[in-house]
C-alpha cells in the first residue's frame, strides 16, 4: 500500500534531484570538454595540424583546444542573460544541447589528410561551440545547487557541480585508456579517438532527461520573474570590482587543473617517453584526489568560509609550483605520480568552494551572468593558454619554469580573494 509523502520527504526528494542534475549535468559537459583535451594532448596534432616539428604539432592542437576558452565568456554572457531573465532550467537544457551536438560533431570530422585546410577550420568551430555550451553550463548548475541549498549547506550543495570535474575525467579518460589498451596505435589514430566523442550522444540524453524533470529555481522565481534590465549592462554598471576579483578568485584552479592533466599528459608521453596507457593510469588515480579535495573543501567551507579555505588553497599551490621542478624531473613516474596527487587534490581546495564564492558576490538578478564571466574569464587566464605556455617554458627552460608559472597563478588568485574581503 503506498504511503503518502510528507513534506520534508518532498523537500528532500527535490533536494536530491536538484544534486543529481548538477553532477550529471556537469559531468557530461566537463568530459565532452576534457576528451578534446586528451585527443589534443595523443592526437589531433598530427591529424589536424600537420607539421615536420612535434613541438609544432603539439603547439597547435593547444592554440586549439585554447579557442573554447575563448568562447566561453562568449557564452556567459549569452546564456546568462536568458538565465536570468527567462530562468536557470531551460538555459541548462540548451547548453547541454550545444556542448553535446559540438562533441558529436567532432567525431566525425574528416581530418587534414582528407579535406586539407577545411579539417582544423572544422575543428576549431565545433571547439568555438563547445567553449559557448559550457560558458553557460557551470554557472547555471552551480546556481541551481546553491539557490536551492538549506541555510549552512551551500558550500556542500555547491560542491556537486564541482565533483563534476573528475567524474568527467574518469569516464573520458577512463575511455581513452580503455580504447588505447585495446587498439593498435595505428588503428586509435585512424578511427578509434572519435569513439568518447560519438558516446557523448548518449550522455547527453541522459543529462537532458534528469534536466527536464526539474522545477525551476526558488530565488530565481522569488526575487527576478519580472526583471526587466539587460544583465550584463547591470552588472558591470554595479558589480565591476565583484567581477574582477572573481575572475582573479579562479585563476589557480585552472592553471593547476590543466597543467596537472593536459600539459603533464602531452609532456610525460612525449617528452619523457612513457607508455600512454600507463601515464593515462596514473593520471586516473591522481584525479580521485581532487575529487577528496573538493569533498573535503566543501565541508570545511561551511564550517569557516570559502574565503578562507580558497586562501588556505592557494597558499599550498604556491608550494605546489616550487616542487614541481623537482619531482618532475627526478627521472621516476612514481615521483609524478606523487605530485600530481597532490596538485590535484590541491586543485580540489582552490576549486570545490568557488561554486559557493561567485554566486554569493551577485545579487540575484544578474547572479548567473556575473558568476558565468568570471568564472569563465579567468578561465582564459588560468587555463586556456596554460598547456601551450607550459609547452614552451619547459622546452625553453625546463619543468622548473612550468612550475613558476603555477605560483603565479596562485599568487593572483590570492589577490583576487583579498579583494572580495567583505563580500564573501
């Protein structure tokens, strides 16, 4: 006989609905984002960017995967303005829709061999698309996490869509090592990369699905229903110096994340000579400590506040870049193994409480267009050159300088969450 459901039942099952979309949602984004990355790091450069030069090679396919980067204030802006103005669900539905078309596309693209020229031109396009798609996708998902979170719970609320980030990495890399192990390597590079890419269609179909089932979000339809103002004009109108300082806030997050994964992969299978399938191993294990890292920051955020546990974060990656010289080049993978560990789960600190921290420095009707750009702004700084910039200095300096480039980072990350002091 069915029982009726109580209201604190009804609460906690939208609850957990609310948590699930912003998991699934931005996993599915995030590992539509990271497989380019990987396909960047193993593939693309003598596919779509043919050259006498590896270094060359790896070069342009990380201009390349640098081009979404650029995008994705692009869409901050769009999709934040409708999801301010018209709602936070229906803007993460179409988001979803153009990052998943985007990847699908991308698997089966012709490549330089067949088409010329056209092939990267191509590519780059459906990058441009996936940077917009997710432009728009973390700043709704961190939103629907945290306007929903009871009081004293919206740093673990929002530390779902950040979880997103490694379980992304763990299907699509977890894919691509599969896919390496069984393949030989001249059959990976003629077809057998474009298999994470056409499995996106599916994952996409199931983001959609938890997606539509949700109910809008609460603040959204207590304080904006009948906004009328452009957001993006309000915002840089009344929240300049809020923006700025967020976008400072992020840096370190990203130039650990993609250091750590994309430059380290293409640097550890190329120039230090490791196997794929084991460097990809390694990788696998290293990503389950950012997912500790951001758990961990979460509870921590709101016991203190994020401010502190981001500053607390940024601090050890400081000493993150210091070490990196060394470990990497102590000539042993256990050595990378360990730092890479530990930078990640690192990362997990400078990264799991900023769903928190960005959305609290807006007030509610232009919140997702101004946690969108700056999350997304400094995105480009702190990532979206930063495997082609490391490429360089360790070709031109070594390791060492790489990790140079990382305490930099963190240093204006620092001042960034110095400058929110009052905010957050």
């Amino acid at each position: 006989m069915a029982t009726r459901a109580t209201p604190g039942g009804n609460v906690y099952r939208q609850h957990a609905r609310v948590l699930t979309a912003s998991l699934v949602g931005t996993a599915v984004e995030f590992y539509d984002f990271y497989i380019y990355a990987t396909a960047a790091a193993l593939v693309f450069g003598p596919l779509f960017f043919p050259s006498d030069s590896a270094t060359v090679q790896h070069l342009a396919a990380y201009a390349s995967f640098a081009i979404a980067f650029i995008a994705r204030p692009v869409g901050a802006t769009l999709f934040g303005h409708f999801g301010d103005r018209v709602g936070r669900k229906s803007t993460l539905v179409a988001s979803l829709l153009l990052m998943g078309g985007a990847t699908v596309l991308i698997g089966i693209l012709p490549t330089y061999q067949s088409v010329g020229w056209v092939a990267p031109l191509l590519l780059c396009t459906m990058r441009f698309a996936q940077g917009l798609g997710l432009g728009g996708e973390w700043g709704g998902a961190a939103l629907l996490a945290v306007e929903n979170a009871p009081p004293g719970y919206a740093a673990r609320f929002g530390m779902f869509p950040q979880l997103g980030a490694p379980v992304g990495f763990l299907a699509a890399n977890g894919l691509f090592l599969v896919i390496s192990a069984t393949l030989s390597e001249a059959d990976f590079a003629a077809w057998g990369w474009r298999i994470p890419f056409l499995l996106s269609s599916v994952l996409v179909g199931l983001g959609l699905w938890i997606r539509f089932r949700l109910a809008e979000s609460p603040v959204f339809e207590a304080e904006v229903d009948h906004h009328r103002s452009i957001p993006i004009v309000e915002l840089f109108r009344s929240h300049l110096r809020e923006t700025v300082a967020g976008t400072f806030a992020v840096i370190a997050c990203f130039a650990l994340y993609y250091l750590a994964t994309t430059f380290a992969l293409g640097y550890g299978t190329g120039t230090l000579g490791y196997d794929r399938q084991t460097f990809l191993g390694v990788q696998l294990f290293a990503i389950l400590f950012m997912a500790v890292g951001i758990v961990f920051a979460g509870y921590a955020a709101d016991r203190h506040s994020s401010r502190s546990v981001l500053i607390a974060g940024c601090f050890l990656s400081i000493v993150i870049g210091v070490i990196m010289g060394l470990m990497f080049t102590a000539g042993s993978l256990w050595m990378i193994g360990a730092f890479l560990c530990l930078a990640l789960f690192t990362m997990g600190l400078v990264y799991g409480p900023i769903a928190e921290l960005l959305p609290r420095l807006f007030d509610a009707r232009v919140r997702y267009t101004g946690a969108s750009i700056a999350f997304n702004v400094g995105g480009i700084f702190g990532g979206g050159f930063a495997p082609a910039i490391a490429q360089g200095l360790a070709d031109s300096g070594g390791v060492l300088f790489v990790g140079l480039y990382i305490s930099g980072a963190a240093l204006l990350s620092l001042g960034g969450l110095i400058a929110i002091r009052g905010r957050a």
